[in-house]
C-alpha cells in the first residue's frame, strides 16, 4: 500500500493524535498496577516444550483470535545428522492439536513456541505512519486499534513474522503478551496453559523474580540476535538451527 501527498496529509491529524495518546503510555487495567515498576518478557525452555499445543488453543480462547491465525506457534525441528544447516520445520495448524509422529528420523527432534518478541527496539512501531504500534511502559509492544490504518507496514516490518491482518477487523494483529491479565496480577493465558512449564512470563525489573536466578545459572538466546531489536523472549536449549 502506498500513499499520495494529499492523503499522507489527510492523516497527519490522526497521526497528531495517535502520538498524544502513546505518549500518555497504555492505559492501566488495574488501578494498584504500576507499568514504570515492571519490564516484561518471558522465559522459553526448549527442553521442556513437548508440542502439545495447549499455549496455541488457550491463546485462541483467551484473545479471541481467528481460526487459521495465531499470536503464538509451535514449531517442529527435524535436524538431519546429514542435514544440519537445512532443518525440516513444520508446524501444522500452528501446532495447535499437536504433532503427528510422522517418519521424521535419523536425526533429532525438537519445538519451538514463537510469538512477539515485545523489542525493545522493535522495527514494527518505528514504520507505523501514525503510531497505532507503540511500546507501554512496562515494555509490551501494542496496538491501539482505533488508530491503526491498515497499512500493513508493520507485518512486513517485523522480522520474526509474529503479526497478521485481522480479517474481521481489518486491522494488525499479533501478541499483546495478554496484557489484560498481567496488569492484574495475572500470568498469560499460554503460560498457564502449558503443562511443562517451557515457558514462564517474567518481570525483568523484579529482582525477586525466578528469571534472575535462571539467567545466572543457564545460557539463554533470542531469536536472531544479530537483528539487534532487544528481544525480550529468551529461549534456554535453543538450537543453531533454528531460524
């Protein structure tokens, strides 16, 4: 989608108004939550994921997301020991009702659960032309729906593809880090789900936090480092394979 000049400056007052309100930050859902006193991020542990899908179905339920989009997936490595730098990677229906056995072998078998990476320096909120993509204070990347354009921008912008277009909406979609549950007090809809524990929201500004002392024992990654978005999804037995 592109813009003529007389629409770019049809939009500039809606653009006015879209920076105001980030600005402002995101509004608090809890009246005793404090976003300045918390950073959000979350805790993947490759070894623990078993590719039950159960984070992809409680994430539909919880957000009400359209069936054949996801906030969240699951995929399945097959590293060939023939095949290292060229993995087979599946994930059908978003991994939502598992994995079917399959002739994967002769290698090993691994899954991966991906949503939005919640950037610090994230490239989606720096394309959208009138600041409906925005970070809250307390570190999650939003949308603010009433603002956004559809312009799609964002979706080609983000670089670990965790945004779609919602076709109801018509408007971006993608992981809010289920930010209605955690500004009261709550964890997300796809950590409470998952029967293993692979993965654990974490408050990065709670010295008291479990990450803290798991970060000190344990060599975590994010997903394409080299990207330099300041992810703040860290992955625990993440194979170099992984894209």
């Amino acid at each position: 989608m592109t813009f003529n000049r007389r629409q770019i400056l049809l939009l500039l007052p809606a653009a006015a108004v879209a920076w105001d309100f980030v600005l402002a930050g995101a509004p608090e859902e809890s009246p005793n939550y404090k976003s300045s006193e918390h950073w959000w991020g979350m805790l993947l542990d490759i070894t623990k994921c078993i590719g039950c899908g159960s984070c992809v179905s409680a994430c539909a339920l919880e957000n009400d997301v359209p069936d054949g989009y996801f906030r969240t997936w699951v995929e399945r490595y097959h590293v060939s020991d023939w095949h290292i730098e060229n993995p087979v990677v599946d994930s059908p229906n978003g991994g939502k009702d598992g994995f079917p056995q399959g002739n994967l072998t002769g290698g090993k078998n691994f899954f991966v659960p991906k949503l939005c990476n919640h950037c610090s320096d994230s490239p989606c909120t720096q394309v959208c032309p009138v600041g409906a993509t925005f970070h809250t204070d307390d570190g999650v990347v939003l949308i603010d729906y009433n603002y956004c354009l559809g312009c799609r921008y964002c979706i080609q912008a983000c670089p670990y593809g965790c945004r779609f277009f919602h076709p109801e909406r018509r408007t971006a979609e993608k992981c809010t880090l289920c930010y209605h549950r955690i500004t009261k007090g709550l964890t997300t809809a796809c950590c409470e789900a998952c029967p293993t524990g692979a993965r654990q929201l974490a408050d990065l500004k709670n010295p008291k936090d479990p990450i803290h002392e798991f970060l000190k024992t344990h060599t975590v990654q994010v997903l394409k480092p080299h990207l330099a978005t300041g992810a703040k999804m860290f992955y625990n037995g993440l194979d170099g394979s992984v894209r």
